[in-house]
C-alpha cells in the first residue's frame, strides 16, 4: 500500500502496486474500505488514484474492455458519493 503521508504517490507506483491491482480488478469490502479512507485522507491524490485505475483496467481489459469514458465517469461518480 502507499505511503500513509500520501505525498509523492504517482500513477506508476499505483499501476506497480499488485494490491491497488487487485482491488481495481478484484475489490473487496477490506480494500474498498482502505482506498476510500486513503483517498478521504489524501483528497489531493484523487486524481493521481483514477488515472492509476483506469490505466489498470484498460490494461486488463484491453480492446474488447468498457469504454474507457464510462470507466471514468463510474469511477468518478463512485469517489463523488464517498
């Protein structure tokens, strides 16, 4: 997990991260709830966090995955409504 000071978090560490990985591909109610008062703690690295994933999910994804504008928007809506 990132550093609890949350400076200097950039999207490659992020995308380097297996679990930030696994909770963009795979989310649990654990990592969900980490993420949430990470980002709360540091609201400054929003969007350092949903470049990080829609990056992930792109790559896991690929060609056949959703459309990257919708991921965003979810993603968004999603940091918005906690």
């Amino acid at each position: 997990m990132p550093s609890e000071n949350g400076s200097g978090v950039s999207v490659n560490d992020l995308t380097s991260n297996d679990e930030f990985i696994a909770h963009c591909l795979h989310p649990t109610e654990e990592s969900t709830a980490y993420w949430k008062a990470w980002t709360k703690k540091h609201p400054q690295q929003r969007t350092t966090i949903e470049k990080a994933k829609l990056m992930v999910m792109g790559m896991h994804h690929g060609a056949n995955g959703p459309d990257l504008s919708t991921l965003k928007s979810d993603i968004w809506d999603h940091i918005s409504s906690h």
